[in-house]
C-alpha cells in the first residue's frame, strides 16, 4: 500500500472508475487508489442490488484498514458505460465482464481488468509489466476507437512467471511442474464458507489449471510480426485451497534448456533486477523477487506484503531427481495477482504515453 | 479406530508395551490398542521425565476421544528391557530410538516401530502389508535370538505407495514427482506453534523429503535372493506444513513404463483389492483404496478417517502436460501413517506365525 | 451419532420427512436418521431451486462421515404437505419456517421443529426432554386436529439450561450473565466466510442475544393451570463468533436463591442424573452432564461428541467475585442444538403416545 | 509500528536493552524500537542458551515484518547488568524476571518490565500513561540509587482499564464482569501447539484470571499520601483462547455507581480525550478509545492495528439484564498489552525527567 514516491506524468491525477468495486478484489482496487499518486477515484461501480447505496452499506469490508474515509460515503453506481473515468479498473466477475468491458472500452475507457475474459484474446496484452511490457503495444491492433483493453493474469500465475522469467531469459525452459496452495480471499468474497476450511484443505479449484497451464505461455511469448508467439514449454498443474487469508504459495519443479549448475539457477533469481527502474512507476516494487537460501522461506503470513505486496518471495533452489530444480514462490493473490498488478499496468499504459494517445 | 471382528489367532491376548507412549503418536497406539482385539497393553514406558507418573498425568492428550479410562491410571515406565509385553510398538524419538529398539529386540521384544532409524537396515522389513507382505521374512537374517525389529513407512510415504502400488504392478512406473500437504499432528506435540500455523502454511519439513524420495524405493522394490532389491523409478518432492489437524495429503504427477489411457488408470486404482483379504486382520481396511472421480475429493477434515483411518483416498486420474497423469491422495498420517500402520504391521507378524518362531 | 439400543414401541419404524434437508441442520438430520432405531426417512424436502435434484447433487455436505448411500440418491421435493412421513422434522429457514410448520400440522403431521419460529407461542411446548418433559402436554391445546408442533431451543441455549437445571432445582437461580463462543457451523451453510474467521472473531449473532436471554425462562417455567409460567431470573448475554467448526462454548457466572457452597454446587452438577432413564430413548445420553475439576475442560474440539453429541460438558465451578459462581459449558450446536435435540423430542413424544393419540 | 513526529528530548537517541528479546515480547519490543525516535537498541540480552548467536540464529521470528537489518547481525548477551543501555526493557520470563530486574535496577537501569513479578509491589508503578500518570512518582520511594522498575499491566488488563477510565471518571465503578477470548501470542512463543488450537479454544490460561481481577484496582486506584490507594469494585474475570493470532477481546458487563442512560455511556466513551496530547509521546495513540456503534466492532484481524495497535476498540454500548451496560473490547495484545505499553512508559519516563533525575 506505500507507493514509490512519484508525481503524476502530467501534473493531475488522473479520474477512474472501479467496475465490481464491492468484491474482495474490488476492496483491494478502493484501498490501493484511495492513496494512488497519479489516480483518484472518480466512482465506484457495480450490480444492481448494491447501486444506490453508499460504499459502505453495500460492501463486506475485508481488508485490514478501514474503508478509506473519503470513500465511505460514495454512492455505488451501476455499471454504466457513462460513470466518471477515464481508466476502468475492473473486478468484475467472469459472468459479466467479457461485454461489459468491451462496451467501456467502446465508449473510450482505458479498461484495465483483472477478470479472465479477454486474456487470451489476441489482440489483448496479458501483460506483467516487469516480464512482457513490449506486450502493451498490441493495443494498436484493438478495434476501439479511443478506449482499449488490457489484462493481468490470473493471481497464481503472476508469481510463477515472475520467477520463471529470468530462468527463461538465462537457460530456456522446458517443462514446468507445478503445485499450488492458495489463500481463500482468492475465491472473492463472500467465498469459500469457513465451514469447508476450518480443519481442512481442497484439492480443486474451477478452472484454475487451465488458467496456470496457459497464460504463462502467452505472457512468456514473443510479440513479433504483430502478434504474440506463445513460449515453447508445456506447464503441468495441480491447485488446493488452503486455509489462509492472502498468499498464494506454488511449488515448482522444471526442466531447463542449457545446462546451469544449482548455484547458476539460484544466481540468475538473486541477481534479477527490474526493468522497470527507469521508469518509476508508483507500484513498482524496488526488486520485484525477493529470493532466500533459508527453507523455511517463503511463507504467506510471513511474506506476503513484501514490497508492498508487489513482490513475489523465490525459496531456496534445490535439485530434483525427476525434471532439474525445484523451489517454491510466494505472492500475494490479491496485490501482485489481482489489483496491485492492473494498477500497475495501468502505471505501465500511463507513462507510455499510450493512453494519452488513445485518448485524442 | 473400529476394528474388523476377529479373534486372537490362539484365543488369549497378547501382551504389548508401547515405547514412547505420551506423544502424538504414542497416543494414538494408546486409543487403538486399548480397544484390540488381539493385544491388550501390559505397560507404557517414556522418558525419565514421565516415568513414575500415570499417564493421565505424564500426557497432553490431544485425541478427540478421552483417555481409555483403563489406561489413564496405569504407571509410566522407564524404558526399560524388562516391561512387561512380548511386542513393543516403539513412537520413540528417532534421537533414541535406534539404540533402545536394539536393546528391546536383544532382549526378546518384537519391535514394531514407527520410528525411521531401522527403517533402510537392509534386514529390517519397511513394511505395508497390503504391498509388500513378502519383505517380512528378512527378519530371519536378523541377529536376535528372540526379537526382531520391523518398521512401518514415514506418514507421508504410506498414502502415496499404496496409491503407487497398483499402477506399478500393471503398467510400471518410472517418474513420480510429489508435493504434500501435511498436517500439524505430523510434526508430534507440541509440535508446531500456533504462532507458526494460523493463517499460514510453511515449505519445508525437516528431513521429510529425503524419506518420501528413497522409502518408496525399498516398499516397492523385489524381495528376491535373500535381499530387497530397490524398485526402479526416480521420485522428486517437495513438502509443505499446512494447518490441518490430522490428514497428509499428497499431490502426485507420474510417468508410468507402459502406454494406458487414463480410463485404464482409473480403473486400476478403482479394481485394486487388498491382497490381505484372507487374513482377516482386524486392523485392515476392507478396501486399501477409496477412490472417487469429483474433483473436490479428498479433503483432510472429510475423508481422513475413511476405513477406520486404515483406508487412503485417491481422487481422480487426469492427463499430465509434464509427465503422464496427476491425481491426488490423503491419508491419516497418525493412523495409517503411523500408530495404526505399526498395529497392522504387528498384526501381519502375528498371523505369519513369525512371532511364535522368534518366542520358541 | 450411535444410539442406545432400543426398538420402535410399535416394532415398524415410523417414517419422516425433513424439511430444509440440504443446510448445515438438515444434513445433521440426515446422518442420525439415517441410522436412527425408530424412525426412517420417507422423504427429503428444500427449497424449490433444490427439488427434482437427488439429495446428493442438492447438497453441499460438511458432516465428516460420507452421505448415507440409502440417501444419496434419493430424489429431493419441494415442502408441500403431502410428502410421505408422519413426523416432518424441520431445520426450516425462519423466514420461511412460521408459515410451512403451520401448514405441515394443519395436515396432520407432528411437526418437530429446530426453527425459532414458534419456540415462543404459549400453545407450543419449547422443550428438553431432560429439563421440562412436562411441557410436552401442552400440545393438546394446539388448535391442530391430527398434527401439533413441537420445538427445541436455539443451540446456544440448550446447553446453559442443561447446566442451570440441577442448580435451579437445588438452590434456585436470581442472576445468569453468559458470554458465548460460537461455532461456525451454528449460521448455517455457508454461513460465515473464511476471510471472516481466519485469525478471527466476531462479537455479534444476528438474534443471539435475544434468544439466550428469553429461551431459559420458558424452558425452566413451570407447566401449571394449562400455561408455561416463565422461571423468575434474569439473564445477561454477550456472543462471539470463533473459529471451531462445531461446539458451542457459554461462560456463565450467576447468582442462586438459597446459600451454597462451591462443594455443594459442583455435587449437584456431578449428582445430577437423567430423568429419562426409565424411557430408554435412544438419542438420550446415559449421563448428559459431564463434568471435570480440570480447569482446561471443556474444549470443543475433545469434548463436543460426548455422549454421541448430546451430552453436555460442564468445567470447574469457582467462586465469583461480582455474582456467586462461574463455570464453563460445551454442547454440540448442531448436535444437541439441532437435529440431535429434535429428535430426542421427537423420541419423547413417540414414547409419550401423545404421537399416535395425535394420529387417531 | 508508526510514530508520531517527534524528536528525543536532548537531541541524541537514549541507548536501551532489551532482556529476554528473543521472545514473542521481546521481538515485538525490537520491531517497535529498531525505529524507534528516541531509543536505539545498544545490546540484546536472552538466556546462556541464546548468547552468543546473533539475534538472528537465536530467533525465532513471528512479526510480520522481516527482522530489522541493523539487528540481525546483533550478538545476544546474557542478562548481566553491564550490558550497554541506560533504560532495560523487560520482556524476561517471570520465573527469571522477579530478581534480574532488580538486579539491574540496583545497578542504575531504568527498568521498564513487562513481566508480573514487581507489578503489585508497593512502590512500583503499573502504569497506563492515559489512565494513571501520577503514579509514576512513587518511583521515588524505590530503594534504588540511580535504578528503578516500573511496569505495565497483564496483556487482557490493559484494553479493560482503558475502557473503564472514563466511565469510572464520570459514572464511578462498582462491579465489573468479564470474559475475554485472548489471542495465540499472548502465550508467547512457541506458546500454545498448533495441535491445541486448531478447531478448538481452550476455557483457562495460567494465573490470567487473578491477574484480571486485581490489576486493574491498582491502575484505577488513587496516588495520595505517598500510596497507591486501590480502586473500590469488584472484577470477575472468565478466560478463553482462541484461535486468533495477535488482539485480545474482552466481552465486559459492568453496573456504575450514578445512574446513566445508555447515551450518557455511549458519550462518555466517545468523547474521551487522551490526557497525553500534550506531551507528544511517540508511540501514544492519537485517540487512545476508537469506538463504532456496529455490532460487528470490534474484530481481531480488523482492528487490532488501530493507532499502530497502540489504541484501544469499543464496540457498541447495549444495556445489560443483570448488571447495568455490556460491550465488547479490543487490544493488540502485544503491543497496546505488552511492548507498545512499556514503550510508551518508557517515553512517559523520559518525559516526566525523571530519568535524567534518576540518572544523575
């Protein structure tokens, strides 16, 4: 929640809307923007049963702060392409927001979604603005005349491929194993009931595998002759939900291209650096993996809000008798793999001057 | 904790101590033998601090049912050569353990423990009945006149060598990579901090890895020309605390040796029948495998206790982008990977008549 | 869940239906009648959105022993008063319960009710079979020819009047001031979020405190001259909800009528033995109070399934500083709170054959 | 963990000792004064065991912040009163603490203890700088030369006190009922075993009760005649933990000496002015009270953070059946209940210049 210090590219804040602002991605949106540097919320949005009501009477607050003051007292709208805005983070769920958002970005507003809906499109960046920010410009290629759409993976994703960048950039991958145990605020809110988690885990989560299984290949990918070549690697996953708050914790095992000895592997993660510095964005975490040779590391109380939540903790890189090298990753579902990362691509579309482009 | 009927193989109970008997583990041999059919407990030895109390006072309880009120004013013993009881289930600290288990075999005891020190001797038998019954023999090669040492598998290794065993009997197995889930109770009391386990989970066990890379080894490998001759296959894993109070669950990724679709794999989890059938002993499950084909199945809280904690459940077989095919398995990590394990073990040597042998 | 051997007065078992089958309630119906001596289950009843399902796909079950298979595919109805089964046991939604019970006795079924509908109506016994077996006889003033309704107290409360009864009888009571920590189970399914109760509690129950204060006096009033005469004392309630998945913790600190000392008080809850032991109910439990000088007893998770759920765990009675005497009190909330609760009434009324005068 | 701006009395930061850091208090306390304004932590003390690692390797670290870098690195010393420092922080065990601290008193430390031992002795303050500053003074009748020992309050104690302060000022005090549901850390660490704590609370805690019921007659008492004169009402304390990481609840009843309408003590609560704000105090709360009139306020996991977790939550005032109001408090039991409150006395001390009287 504390930003770089920076100042707005132009001297104002910019206006935005939050569509789904109620839910527990949409609290993160509200708490986050509520203190943003370069943005101010200009309304808040989302179904008809909450519209009409204040922020306050129609959201379960679930975060750790209190509902930012200023905020309280704002009326929820409906999820009218007419709202206060130029950018429109959206929380919104996957039931809805496939034509919800493509209406916002028709009427000319920079739609910046979490929702899973149009990450694969092909002419939608799924974009980590640390792994693929060459992505962005495929927004050129959107049929929209002023307004565009860009996505952020999913929450388990992020983290993953955060790590896996700097192994690919260095030695190529091949194969990826993974195992997830991801923190209840990840089924939104009100979620999975306490009844299902006190005592207890669960070995599925609805369409999860397939979403870690894929998105890494696009966000890996190479965007050349106009379009986005998925990576060549084949990721196999198994998820579990696991009684706690924010975190989501995945267990990683792959298969390298070239040859790298343990302490190659374990220096390309240290040495990783943001090639994003430059350009100061408010989100940004100073080093976006935070790695540790203890064991015990990562742990999701423990580590979660590292870098404000924006950076993804990388433990301790060991052999592995089955594909090279196994390690676990840390991030936190909510900040790095939901709102925190689509403001920051915001951030990103911001200072590439892209939206000021889309908006003329 | 519900026993199949069956009598004592020569109509009076067996006399039994149990080596370590006020920890986690130790308790739970205290409930399950309580109430055996076959054994009856003569006495009940821990360390020197305990020793002298009863064992209502020497004990932090943490079953769900009380102290069997027979039990509760029974005096604590030293650990001592010259208990009463002709087998000794030993949940000794492995700091400990190695020697005492020695001591107690050289002095006549049959050693049935949980403990990992024996657990690779290549004359000691690492045992689950429902897999590898034929090992036992090798306790001829063993030096004691009267005694002998048997051991029972890590509580992690069980659930996934007995999901492994019918696979690798049909269709051969020669990659396993394994991430697990495991319990607070598996860590023995106290055990893990509460401050370590609400609302987190933590990626590393001690030790633990290397017991669920090479146990599975010698489980499955041949017993052939007097020796056990290690199954060939490459195991990779990474552990995980989680807070859950009894249940191990194991997420596994295989590559098998023969070409099956995954309808055929399902079916040989689903056909398998234990080969213990006709042994009648009280502690096996009737079905070693409960397998089910909804993706939320299995959970800790729901199913860990499924066979009286005997049984481990399997959910379902899906295709694998890395290896061949992935699926999920609990098992009770103090029953089936542990106190009832050992009570099995001990029950398979009664039937055997090896215990009679080794007493002549 | 095991019951006390017994056969059905008539020697057929008497069929059932539950109303709300599929909720937190409902589902503990299911599991102890499905097993249940006297009666078997002709129907299951839900809501609309339910009905045509089997029970299986209608529900989202959370007990910890699988879904009776002789009910799993039993197809679910809509609550019309049609449905076979003479006694229509309801674990009913309150907004919808006052109405649908009416209906159901107006048809001619005894309708044996967990909702707090019409807990409070003069002409409706609120009972315990153990506290006020007397009360049952008021429904012969119910204005129903064949049926009647007959309830059993909020889950809260059926455990601090099991606790104040032998007090009451012995020294009379003037003060009660009680402070709660609930179970999730106790709101239903699924009820409370887990990004509620994860490192977590909440200070408030919709409509708690009103029932714990209210329910007692009724329930320990005196049945004479045709009408329940509320007990004359004053009760005080705080609730909390806490993280434990069944159980139901009550702190009590109260003042008596006559002087006792704390020998005397702890003699009478040791003392204190079953009226109903002639009756041989089978959910009765042998003794329901059970009692320890151990200062850390009761705790929910050890002690919640004593007596097979329906017996109630009373801690070390202290001196109190601001009333007489403090001690804690654990009942299994949906257990003895609910479905457990309604069936014992529904056992009494079966043994009382006011059920088969009702039926002529 | 936030400050208020404020510089150090004489311009250079006081050197300070830490005894018993590497517990739960004791890491809080260098979590607090790694940055604190006007102390720099000059040496670390634990036990022979601990000495000699660095803070690091002794620690097993639970705040969820990492451990400061200046600190890691720091080697522990045993407890002997030559360590650097001039004021020594408490946070020793109370098995050792009774004569350490004095020990180190006599050799010219400002003791500032969190432990039990000296908190009754006559001549020792119990301090909560917003309730009872003046007692601070009968430090002067210490034996001391230079040295002296003042303490805070039990960890429940504090968020009471706080909460009566004001209705005690305007209303008087007679009788005071409580229960309180108290968080995992309160037991320090590794404190309560994960095996106690999952799905379950438990109905005592070690001396907690005694401490709540006389603790607070001090606090509240009157400083005059050179004697603290004890407060004159009754307290009544239950205890449970529960499965809550950090926060402390306690459910209060309580019957004043005037008559006031619920309003009035809805007020008097609200309108209370910390009597600090002059002395700018970095670690006191603006607010010291944060009171809400919704039933849900106040939740551990929500608002134990209020005013750095140095301010105290009330939730809503609703008359109470058997005494005359009731409602609900929260403390962070480790700060606002242990470091934070001796650190905040600490800066009371330095203050008041009694510390440079001492010291000279």
């Amino acid at each position: 929640m504390r930003y770089r210090p920076s100042s707005p590219p132009d001297g104002g804040r910019i206006p935005v809307t939050i569509l789904g602002a109620t839910g527990a991605v949409g609290q993160r949106f509200v708490e986050r923007l509520a203190r943003h540097p370069w943005f101010r919320i200009a309304s808040l949005c989302a179904s008809n049963r909450s519209a009409g009501n204040t922020y306050q009477q129609a959201t379960d607050w679930i975060m750790d702060s209190p509902i930012p003051p200023n905020i309280a007292g704002m009326q929820v709208r409906e999820c009218t392409p007419d709202v206060p805005g130029s950018i429109a983070f959206s929380a919104l769920d996957s039931s809805v927001a496939g034509e919800l958002e493509e209406t916002f970005a028709e009427n000319g507003y920079a739609v910046v979604s979490n929702a899973r809906n149009h990450r694969m499109d092909p002419d939608v960046p799924l974009l980590i603005p640390e792994v693929n920010s060459d992505h962005l410009r495929i927004i050129r290629q959107q049929r929209y005349e002023a307004g565009c759409i860009i996505t952020n993976p999913n929450c388990s994703t992020v983290g993953i491929v955060m790590a896996l960048k700097p192994l690919l950039d260095k030695f190529g991958i091949e194969l990826v194993d993974v195992t997830t145990l991801q923190a209840a605020s990840g089924a939104g809110n009100p979620g999975v009931s306490s009844n299902r988690l006190i005592d207890n885990t669960i070995p599925t989560i609805d369409g999860e595998t397939a979403k870690i299984e894929t998105e890494p290949l696009k966000l890996l990918g190479e965007f050349r002759d106009g379009a986005i070549h998925p990576a060549d690697m084949r990721i196999s996953a198994q998820v579990n939900r696991v009684p706690v708050r924010d975190g989501h914790t995945a267990n990683i095992k792959l298969k390298l291209r070239a040859h790298a000895s343990p302490e190659d592997v374990r220096q390309a993660l240290e040495a990783y650096e943001s090639p994003l510095a430059s350009l100061n964005l408010p989100s940004a975490p100073g080093r976006p993996l935070r790695t540790s040779r203890d064991p015990s590391f990562p742990q999701p109380y423990f580590h979660r809000n590292a870098g404000g939540g924006m950076a993804v903790s990388v433990g301790p890189v060991t052999p592995c008798n089955v594909l090279d090298y196994k390690f676990a990753v840390l991030s936190h579902n909510t900040v790095r793999g939901a709102a925190g990362a689509a403001i920051l691509n915001a951030e990103l579309l911001v200072r590439s001057k892209l939206l000021s482009l889309l908006r003329q």
